[in-house]
C-alpha cells in the first residue's frame, strides 16, 4: 500500500519506517496516525520483516508531537477521539510480533515521545531532545506517555517530565534509562539497523513470545508474569525453530531458522 506520510524500505528483512513530513517536524495528524496502523500491521503480517526501525525524516525531528494546528479546534469529544486513535497506534505497536526500534533523530515530543516509548527501546543521536510539553500548551500526554513513561522511569522522573514540559537532551535520556545508546547522528541510523539485523537472524517466535511475556508481564503480578513466561517457553518447545536452534548447537552449525 502506498502512504503519503510514510517511507518503507526493507533490506536483508529489516523494514525502516520513516514518518515524512519534515515540514511540520513529522508531527502526527489523524491521517499519520492511521497510515501508522496500516503500515505496521502490515509489516506485522509480511513474512519478508523480522525487525522494523522507526524514525522521523529530516535532520530536525523524530517526531515534534501531535499536530498542534489540528488539535487546536477540537472539541472534548474530538481530543478524546483523537487521545483514543494514537493510543490505538502505540498499543499496536506493544502487541506487534516484530520488534520495532526508534531511532530519534532530534525532537521527539508529547505524542513522538509516546510513539519511541511504545517502541522495544530507543537509540537515540546527539541531537536528540525528548519531552512532555503537552503542559505547555493547556493539556496532558494522551497517547500513553502518562502510563508508558511512569512505568518505564518511574513515577518520579516521569512527574518531573510531565509536569514542568522541559527537555532532556540525549545523554540525559540515556541516563535515566529512556534511551539505551546515544551516537552521533551520521551513525545512528546505520547502528539501529545493525542491531536490527541482529535480531533478524535469531529465531522470531523466540523474540516474538519474549516480546510478549516482557510487555504483558508487566502488567501481571510477579507469580502471574512467571507462569506467563514458563507457558510461553514450553510453546517454543513444539517449533521447529527449537529443534533448529538446539540441532545446530549440538552438531555445531549455523542456525537456519524458519519462524515455525
Ligand atoms: N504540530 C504541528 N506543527 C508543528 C509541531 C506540532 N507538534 N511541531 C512543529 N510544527 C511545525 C511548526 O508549526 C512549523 O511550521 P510552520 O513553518 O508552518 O510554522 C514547523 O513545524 C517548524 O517548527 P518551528 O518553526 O517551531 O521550529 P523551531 O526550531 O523554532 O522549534 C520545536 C522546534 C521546539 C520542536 C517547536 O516546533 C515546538 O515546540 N513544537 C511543538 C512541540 C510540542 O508541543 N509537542 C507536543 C504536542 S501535544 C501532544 O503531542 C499531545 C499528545 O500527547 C498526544
């Protein structure tokens, strides 16, 4: 399917997805958000894509946030719509089989900072700056940030965020634990693909159940989450992807594995 505020490209079975309007800092209006659905459901369903790399185009802005100029008219039934169709997008996002990385580019704002933290983790370059602003302009994050960020810092760090609009730049991100690793923005791109097709070439139903026992553990109690993980891990015993993987080991080859 063609998009008019996308990029796909795939090589060797890592999908790059690019949110193309630079113009306006890539930020999401409700076409953005619903060509997202489209494309990382489909992506989700092409068997040629194992990992997807998510970034912003230009050399501004992953994502500046979601779009001021539209929301500025709504209405409270709208703006919840609105809150409910980009909080559609990033738990899609959180029950995709594939991993996605973000790569921030620069800003990533209000509901681009949403759309990275609802990503696996988050590489980040120099010039990266992420916040919440939403206080700034009269209204709160409505795309998750409220829950995904508490949960992933801490309500402590995540209060100060929210409540005071400020930035981080990159090293502080990385210190507080939103961003995993900060390069320079020449290299990040080519270091989040790396580190895609990594996770390429290991067993998918073995990245996909651990996605899903990480994402959905953490909503469960500690004893909940390890029976979660312990049904998850005997499933794996019934692919060929294990036999595959422990054949290999044994007999001392490269594993060739098929995703079943
Ligand atoms: N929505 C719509 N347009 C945006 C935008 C956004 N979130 N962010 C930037 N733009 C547009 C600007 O309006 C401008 O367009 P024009 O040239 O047509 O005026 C263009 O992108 C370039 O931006 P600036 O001229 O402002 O660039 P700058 O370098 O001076 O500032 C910035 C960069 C600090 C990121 C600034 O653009 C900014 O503060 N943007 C808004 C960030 C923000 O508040 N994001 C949160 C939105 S609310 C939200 O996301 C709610 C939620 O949780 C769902």
């Amino acid at each position: 399917m063609e998009f008019k505020n996308l990029l796909i490209e795939t090589v060797d079975s890592v999908a790059t997805l690019t949110v193309n309007r630079p113009k306006s800092l890539n930020a999401l209006n409700s076409e953005v958000l619903g060509e997202l659905e489209c494309a990382l459901y489909e992506l989700d369903q092409d068997a040629g894509v194992k990992a997807v790399v998510l970034t912003g185009a230009g050399e501004r802005a992953f994502v500046a946030g979601a779009d001021i100029k539209e929301m500025a008219g709504m209405n409270a039934y709208e703006g919840h719509v609105f809150a409910r169709k980009g909080q559609q997008v990033v738990l899609f996002m959180e029950r995709m089989k594939k991993p996605v990385i973000a790569a921030v580019n620069g800003y990533a704002l209000g509901g681009g900072l949403e759309l990275a933290l609802a990503c696996d983790f988050i590489y980040a370059s120099t010039k990266a700056r992420v916040g919440f602003p939403e206080v700034t302009l009269g209204i709160m994050p409505g795309f998750g940030g409220t829950q995904n960020l508490a949960r992933l810092i801490g309500p402590n760090r995540a209060n100060e965020m929210i409540f005071t609009g400020r930035m981080l730049d990159a090293d502080k991100a990385c210190a507080w634990g939103i961003v995993n690793e900060v390069f320079p923005p020449e290299e990040l791109l080519a270091k989040t693909r790396e580190t895609a097709h990594v996770i390429a070439q290991v067993a998918p139903l073995g990245v996909s159940s651990a996605k899903d026992a990480v994402a959905n553990g953490l909503n469960m109690s500690k004893e909940d989450g390890f029976r979660y993980e312990a049904a998850l891990f005997g499933v794996l015993f019934a692919t060929g992807d294990q036999r595959e993987g422990m054949g290999a080991f044994v007999e001392k080859r490269q594993a060739a594995f098929q995703g079943k």
